[in-house]
C-alpha cells in the first residue's frame, strides 16, 4: 500500500503561531504590531499560492519551516518598509540638483543649525534684546540685502509659492503683461499661465515666441495691468533668431506707468567677492544683476544655485516686499523655523567667506581634474568584483533642476559593466539597497559619477556596488 502523502497545506503554520515565535516578535519594533501581521499574513498566503501552482510540496513546506525561511522573509518585508519615504541616499547620478534626490545638500554646519533649532524651542519671532515681537524673517532679510543689493527680503516655501505670490499680490482680478517667450513649463507641474490662473490674474502675453520688444509691453498697458513679469525660461533655451527686452527697459516702463515689475529668475545665482564665481553654469542672470536692473521683485530658489534649504526668496523695493508680507497668501506659504535657521546658516557662510565649502557650490565648481582621484580610487576599490569589469571614463555631469540648460561639466566617471547582472537590474538593487545609491545607466553599463559623491561616502557605496554584483 503506498504511502499517504501529507497534505502541505496542514504543514504551513498559522498567522498566530508565526506571530508567537520569538525570531517574529523581534522584529516588531520598527514597524508595529499590526504591520507585522498584515506581513506574515502575506508571505503565508504567497506560499499557500505556490502549493496551489504545484510549485511547493509537503518537503518543501517542511524544509522551509526547519530553515526559518518565514521569518527571514518577514525580515525582508520589514527591512524595505523601514527603508522607505524620505531617507538619506547616495547620489552617484552626476546631476548636482537633483530635485528627485532633495537637490542642494547641506553644509554639515548648516544641517546642525538646522537640527539644532528642530529639537528644541528658538527664537523666532521675537527679538531678544527689546523683548519685542518681530518678524520671523527680518534676520534673514538683511542678509538678502548685503548679498543682492535689494532694499528689502522675504522668504517663502519655495520659488514657485514665491512667483504665486507675486503675481496674487500685484495681479488679483487684474491684468499680468508676460512675453510670449517666457510662457514656459517647469518640471511638469509649474506652467505660468496655470500659476496665473490660479493667482486669478489675466494673463496678457505679448510680442512673438522667439522676439519681444519693449513696444510690445508698453501697447498692452491698459488702466488694468497690475504687473509687468519676467520669467527665466530655466529647463528650456531658444537660439537663433531672437530678441528679448533687457530688464532695465521694463523695470522703466513699469515706473513710468506706476505698473509693479517683477523676474522670476529661478536658478538665482548668487556671487559674493570671497566665492570662487558660479561661472561654469553658464550664462545665468545674477541676482544683484537683477535687481540692479530697478525690477520691483526678484524671485529664486533656495535650494538651486544658492544651495540652501527648499526655499523660494524674493528681493527688490521696499515697498513691494511690503505688499506681499501684507498678503494673507505669505501667512500660508511662510517658511518654518528649520528652513530659516538653514538659509541663514547658508547665507552666513557665503557673506562670511566661506562659499566655497558650500557643498552645492563646490560640487558645481569641481573640475575635471578634482573630480578623478575620486573616481581613481572608486575603480580601485571595485577592482575583482565579481564578474565585472570597472575602468575609469571621461564624461559630462549636469547641474540640473533647470539651472542652466544645455550646460555640462567635464567629469571623470566609473563605468561598470557585468557579466552576470544586466545594468538596470544592478541600478535596482542600488536603489533599494541600504544605502540607497542612484547612478546611471547609459551605455549598456552602470556609470557611477563621483562629481556627487559627498565625503564620508566612499566606503558605503563600493560596499554597495560589490553586493550589488554577486550574481
Ligand atoms: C525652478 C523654478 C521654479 C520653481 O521653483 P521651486 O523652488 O522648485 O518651487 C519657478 N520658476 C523658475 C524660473 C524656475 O527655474
């Protein structure tokens, strides 16, 4: 008489069961209770599914439960809960803003002030010495001032809140005049006639795509017209046949006319005497240019150029600032004490003659030459890798988030290539690994660019690479 074989299904244990054994319980920690069962739950039914395919037996459940495979895979589920949402990664992609990756990192220095305000109380919106209630960014708006030149600065969450904000204070229910040229798209979700619309302003564009003359602007000026704009065209260039009016021109126009002017400049390069110039990024309007040009209100990002905290600032006439601190929009779009404490830190280092540390700064500045030791000593490390084949290549990296588009930077970067694991499947494995490390994929190779390698990084990301490479 054969032998009656066992049924798998009574062999696999209960959610309960699994929940009481001690290698389960310890990893209830991170992710609660409830979590954890919803996990066990879901490894078990992925294997009652492959008994169901005929995929596992009675000797497989059993050999699974001897080994401690469920609580290993719960392990799994748990570790990529824990590394999920925002995290710290390593960014080998070469592109210096990255908006996916949190763009301008940190001064170590500027990241402790940051952290130092967070956990504890500080002093916002009070001034110390007189007792008096102030405004939470008047420290701030004197050192927009030393560093552009504007009367006046105010701070808000980012750049798109702060050309909102313009546009909503000057142009609510009123006309807003914007050269055909400049009605441009910023990284998908920041289109300028949308944000006009939303600000309830009439959009009045003018002139040609490719040419706008000052004629152009002063022939649409009705008794209507709340603001004259400029928008920098960032992620997007026109060459040939072009004319753009100079900012001076329509910063004339609007005080002729008693019409507001205003520039979002986007990127906002920012020099100071003591800081080896941005000059690589191209052709970029600085922002004491413009405001030297007489525009009412600039506006830029904190965390592009400058390389600070998410951020949008804006700079130009007193009184201008003064109408937008006025506008109930600014309470809704002001920035939080972390943010502050972080762009003041950042501006502090830049008036103070240390730009040049500034992490945004310096990877922007780095040379092709600074960049190979670097890549020199990551393709040594990697060098026996299982399977694959590590050699050093010239290539180009990009400053990115639209700050100066059609610019690269000459850079030195390690290619990888296996033998075993196609590039995108090890650009996965990076990704989701801990740390998370993003490089590229062209080629058909892995290309790790060490422009974006911070320090402290290097040991982390070649044991990444080489765990990513066992087949
Ligand atoms: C980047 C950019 C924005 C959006 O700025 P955020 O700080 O990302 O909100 C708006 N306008 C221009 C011209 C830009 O370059």
């Amino acid at each position: 008489m054969p032998t009656e074989t066992p049924n798998p299904y009574r062999l696999l244990p209960s959610v309960e069961a699994a929940l009481r054994s001690p290698e389960v319980v310890a990893l209830e920690p991170p992710v609660g209770r409830e979590l954890l069962q919803a996990f066990v739950a879901a490894e078990l039914e992925a294997w009652r599914r492959a008994i169901q395919a005929g995929e596992l037996d009675a000797a497989g459940v059993a050999e699974r439960v001897e080994r401690g495979a469920l609580a290993a895979a719960v392990a799994g589920r748990v570790a990529e809960e824990a590394g999920r949402g925002v995290v710290p990664a390593i960014n080998v992609s070469g592109v210096v803003l990255n908006t996916g990756l949190g763009r301008a990192p940190m001064h170590p220095e500027v990241a402790a002030r940051m952290a130092a305000v967070a956990q504890g109380y500080c002093v916002l919106e009070v001034d110390r010495f007189s007792g008096k209630r102030n405004q939470r960014d008047e420290r701030l708006s004197e050192l927009l001032q030393r560093l552009t030149g504007a009367e006046a600065g105010i701070a808000v969450n980012n750049n798109a809140a702060a050309a909102m904000l313009v546009m909503h204070t000057f142009a609510f229910g009123r006309e807003a005049i914007v050269s055909r040229g400049e009605l441009v798209e910023i990284g998908g979700s920041f289109r300028v006639p949308d944000v006009m619309r939303s600000a309830n302003a009439k959009l009045v564009e003018v002139g040609a795509t490719n040419r706008t003359r000052i004629a152009d602007y002063a022939g649409a000026i009705t008794p209507e017209t709340g603001l004259l704009m400029k928008v920098h065209p960032s992620n997007f260039r026109q060459i040939g046949f072009i004319e753009e009016v100079p900012p001076g021109e329509i910063a004339d126009l609007g005080t002729e006319h008693g019409v507001p002017t205003a520039w979002d400049l986007g990127s906002g390069r920012v020099e100071h005497p003591t800081a080896g110039p941005l000059d690589r990024v191209g052709d970029e309007t600085e922002v004491a240019e413009a405001v030297a040009s007489g525009i009412g209100v600039v506006t830029f990002s904190g965390d592009k150029l400058l390389g600070g905290p998410q951020a949008g600032l804006l700079v130009g006439k007193k009184e201008a600032i003064a109408a937008l601190r006025k506008n109930n929009l600014y309470r809704a779009m002001r920035l939080d004490k972390v943010a502050l404490a972080g762009l003041e830190a950042t501006l502090e280092m830049l008036l103070g003659g240390r730009g040049d540390q500034l992490p945004t700064r310096a990877l922007l500045r780095a040379t092709r030459d600074e960049v190979r030791p670097a890549a020199e000593a990551l393709a040594a490390d990697l060098e026996g890798a299982p399977f694959a084949t590590v050699d050093v290549v010239e290539d180009r990296s990009e400053p990115g988030s639209g700050s100066a588009p059609g610019t690269y930077l000459d850079t030195v970067c390690v290619r990888v290539t296996s033998t075993a694991v196609r590039p995108g499947e090890l650009a996965r494995r990076l990704r989701s690994g801990a740390p998370a490390v993003f490089a590229r994929v062209q080629s058909d190779a892995l290309w790790l660019d060490p422009r974006t390698l911070l320090p402290g990084q290097h040991e982390g990301l070649v044991a990444a690479v080489r765990s990513a490479l066992e087949a």
